[in-house]
C-alpha cells in the first residue's frame, strides 16, 4: 500500500454499499446478493452465449454484443448509480449528494 492509497483511505474509508461494514465496497454476505445477469443479443433480446448477436439473428442492431456483469438490482445497482451520478454512498446505503436532495448539479 502507498502512503497516497492509505491517506486516502483515512480520508475516504470503504464501506460496503448495502451493510455499511468497513473494508470494501461490497462485503461477502452482501456479495451473495450480487447474481450474473443472463446475456442477450442485443437484436432479439434472446439468450445469447457470451453477449454476442446471433449469426441467424434477422434483427437490426448496431451492436455486435452486449454484456452485462449483474442484475441491475439491489447493491449493483446502488454501486452503479453512485458511479454515475458522482455521489458517496454512506454506511447506510444512502446516497449523500446534491442530486438526493432533489437539487441538480
């Protein structure tokens, strides 16, 4: 650890986004929550191995393959939201910004 990662971690401690415990944005317990989301193609919207479109999809999509890691549900979608919108999220599980508040940045 660097003293800048350890300074910043006295600063701005890690809590897990769904119990507030310390050590990491996520804990184990809260971890079982977190499911892999089924891929799809993105032309279908039918099961697809890896993401991928279907060779014989007939569907017009830009895309070639979507992927997604999680269920957008639960702590995902706590942690994602965070990282979108820029806010801390607190021991609680609460978002504490502007933008919670009901005020824009």
């Amino acid at each position: 650890m660097t003293v800048s990662n350890w300074f910043l971690d006295m600063l701005f401690p890690k809590h897990c986004a769904g119990c507030g415990k310390g050590g990491g944005y996520v804990c184990e317990e809260c971890e079982i929550g977190m499911w892999e989301e089924e891929q799809i193609c993105p032309g279908c919207v039918r099961a697809s191995r890896y993401g991928l479109k279907h060779v014989y999809c007939t569907e017009k999509s830009p895309l070639t393959g979507v992927t997604c890691l999680w269920a957008y549900e639960g702590i995902a979608r706590k942690l994602i939201a965070s990282g979108k919108y820029r806010t801390a999220v607190n021991g609680a599980g609460a978002s504490s910004s502007k933008q919670a508040e009901g005020e824009r940045i």
